[in-house]
C-alpha cells in the first residue's frame, strides 16, 4: 500500500502533468476511498498547491523538478566555495548528517579527507563518494526516489529518528517569499523535517540564486535553524532580508 506522504506526492505530480485530477480516478488508482482522496485534495489545497474543484482539483502553483544529475552541474563553483566554508563548522570527532542536494553532495566529497567523524545520510551519491573515507558512515534504509537520487518514506523517518547528532547539512531549492527554506518534494521535505528535528544544530546549504527562486514545501522557518551558509558575493540587499532571522554564514 502506498504511504499517505507518498500518494499525496504522486497526486500532486499527476496534476502537474494533466493541470487537474478527479476524485474517482484517484481513488481507483491508490485503492482507497473517495474520502481519503478529499482528504488529500484538501491538504494540497491548504497547502496552496491545488484548488478543490466539484469531484476533483486543478493545479494551482506548477513546479518542474529537475533530475539531480541535472542540479548537480549548476553553479558548481558557488557549490564547491559553500562546501568549503561548511567544512570548518564541523568539530573534530562530530556525528553529522549530511542530507540529499547538490550542494551538500560537494560538502560530502570534501569529508573524504576526514577520518574522525560519524556520518549519516540519505543521499545515495554522498554515501557513494564517503565509501573511500575512513569515517564511520551509514546510509539510511528506505525507498529509493530517483529525482533526488535518495532514499525516503516511513521507513527511513524511523532510522532518522533512532539517532541524534551534533549538526546536520541541508540543501535549498530556493526560498524567496518562504519564511524559511523549500523543496519541490513532500518525501524530500518530510526527510529534512526529520532530520532537523535530531540534530542539534541545522545548517542549510544554498548558493545565492536561491535567494531568487523557490519551490513549493517549506522545510522548516529560519527561526528553528541554526544557520544559512551562502557564497561571499551575496547582495547586500538579500542579506538584509534575512540576517535577522537567522545567521548567514
């Protein structure tokens, strides 16, 4: 059976491909009632995603997430200068969770050189490049989602929740009219919610473009984040609309 927070994202990438879904087809393709659907419909709804029509909705806000191979090439160098200012905030011998995102995947290249820590992740390709480290590593277990090239569902919530640490590393898709940092994905955003929620302190990843861009999950508000770690050429103007909420690094 599909898990809620999984079928409610297969809803909404339904309705991003046709521009509207209906009740009654839904609730034959999930197998489960035509209440559950409403309920459904309405949370995306609440969430300013759809808009409930009679039997059915239509997109509201439409969102195009891009492969993570595709992510992974853009503003390199701003990514890799993020990675390297990420670096000296970890402390010798610190468990750290590094999560899914291009610009924490080069935070986990450079954790190569590292031999000291605990590492935890979801990403599949950070656990790849860490399998030549000599740090402890662990990929958390789960249903393997191939847009964000990461693991995600109840499953792993669970192992995420069995253990704290002393910081975490997040990526942003943007969060330009958010009181805090996005993702186009409800699992991946599900995931980071976790994730946050056992480490004691929370850095987010993100280059300066994505204080122009946005998606459509918010993660969590500035003001239960540690920090923001961004490029050297931030604006000014940008900087001000944020560093009262939270510490720009």
């Amino acid at each position: 059976m599909v898990l809620m927070d999984e079928r409610r994202e297969q809803i909404l990438e339904d309705a991003l491909k046709k521009g509207s879904v209906t009740v009654h087809d839904l609730a034959n393709k999930y197998s489960v009632t035509y209440e559950t659907i409403r309920k459904d419909l309405a949370q995306l709804e609440k969430q300013g995603l759809l808009i409930k029509s009679h039997g059915g909705a239509v997109l509201k806000q439409k969102t195009v997430e891009n492969p993570f191979n595709v992510r992974q090439e853009k503003n390199i160098d701003l990514k890799q200068e993020i990675a390297e200012k990420a670096t000296k905030l970890i402390p010798e011998g610190a468990s750290v969770i590094i999560a899914t995102g291009s610009t924490v995947l080069e935070l986990a290249k450079l954790l190569i050189l590292r031999n000291d820590l605990k590492i935890f992740t979801d990403s599949i390709p950070a656990a790849t490049y860490l399998l030549s480290s000599e740090n402890e590593v662990y990929l958390f277990g789960g249903k393997i989602r191939p847009k964000s090239s990461s693991v995600y569902g109840g499953w792993t919530n669970d192992l995420i929740r069995s253990v704290n640490v002393d910081l975490c590393f997040v990526g942003s898709d943007g969060f330009n009219g958010f009181n805090g940092p996005t993702s186009p994905s409800y699992s991946d955003a599900s995931i980071d919610s976790t994730i946050f929620e056992q480490s004691r302190k929370q850095y987010i990843l993100a280059d300066t473009s994505k204080f122009t861009t946005t998606s459509i999950y918010q993660l969590a508000p500035w003001n239960k984040l540690t920090g923001l770690v961004t490029n050297n050429s931030i604006d000014a103007e940008m900087k001000h609309s944020l560093e009262n909420r939270i510490e720009i690094i």
